[in-house]
C-alpha cells in the first residue's frame, strides 16, 4: 500500500503487480497478490479484511489468554497440522503410536463449554451447504427455500484408536476451505 501511494505520487515507477492491487483496490475486490501470499478466500475485499481481523482476533487472543476452550477452524490456515497436533497430544498422552489413531465426531448440545475437553478439540466456524441442522431433533435436516449455507453446531473433534471408533447411522461428506472446493 505504501508503495502504491508513492507510485500515486510519482515517487516510484508504477508497475503492472502495484496496477493491478490498484483496481482491485478500487474496484473493493482481493488483490490476487494479497491472495497469493494469504489463505483461500472468496471474499470480496470488505469481507476478506473483517475475516482477516478476526483472524489476528482469535491468534492474539490464544497468545493473550493462552490455549483457548474452543477453537474457530476456519480462521486456522493449514487445519492438517492442527488436526494433527490434537492427534499427536493425544498419543503423547496415552503413548499410542500415532498412526494407529482417526478422529471421531461429536456434536455435544452443550455448545457453549466452559474448560477443554479431556481429549481432543472443539471446534466453530463450519457450515453446511444444501441442508440445515436442526436444533431441536439435533440431526442433519431439509435445508430452508433460498438459504444455502447455515452455522453447523459446535463440533468436538476427539482421537481415537481406528478398532474403538463407534459406528452409527452418519453421513459420510467432504469439508472444504472454501466454497469452490
């Protein structure tokens, strides 16, 4: 930004990279510089910079207050190594081989806890696209005429070893970054 205010200026040589942060500047898109060197986004320029600072939020939080209760996974970059790093703890805990662990799913109706769980993680800041969940029967629902994405609950994401995973009646589905997949 500094550099295009000079180029305004004619301080500095206004190059294709710092024309083109320009218009998408002022047409209120993501400069793709920003977004080569940043997270997936979306967003238009507006939405990506509330998102961005709720994202410098929730990191200054964690190192204000220390390991927060409840962890937004949307506003984590490489969510594999914090999945992982929830595995690791958990093996280090009860000295289990690593690759002998999966994550098991559940959706506690407490969703607003007070300490961490014993294992594992919880998680906000997942939607579903194309269905609802319903918070009286607490299970996955028709979603509403022209709403496409909803909030989905509070998400506790636990390790266990593969053999004493549970088995019930789910729906198997991909989760995406963003909506582009």
């Amino acid at each position: 930004l500094k550099d295009i205010l000079k180029a305004i200026k004619g301080l500095l040589l206004m190059s294709e990279d710092l024309e083109s942060v320009f218009h998408s500047l002022f047409n209120g898109k993501t400069p793709a510089m920003w977004l080569a060197n940043s997270y997936p986004s979306l967003k238009p320029l507006g939405g990506y910079t509330n998102d961005f600072l709720e994202r410098l939020k929730f990191f200054q939080t964690w190192i204000d207050r220390g390991i927060p209760v409840l962890f937004w996974i949307s506003g984590i970059y490489f969510t594999q190594a914090f999945t992982t790093g929830a595995s690791q703890n958990f093996a280090r805990k009860y000295t289990i081989p690593i690759d002998t662990l999966t994550f098991d799913f559940h959706m506690p109706k407490e969703q607003e806890p007070t300490s961490k769980p014993e294992n594992g993680v919880y998680t906000y800041g997942t939607f579903l696209e194309g269905c609802k969940w319903n918070w009286n029967r607490w299970e996955l629902a028709e979603s509403d005429p022209k709403v496409l994405y909803t909030p989905v609950p509070m998400v506790w994401i636990v390790p266990c070893k593969k053999e004493e995973l549970r088995e019930f009646p789910s729906y198997e589905c991909p989760l995406y970054k963003v909506s582009t997949r």
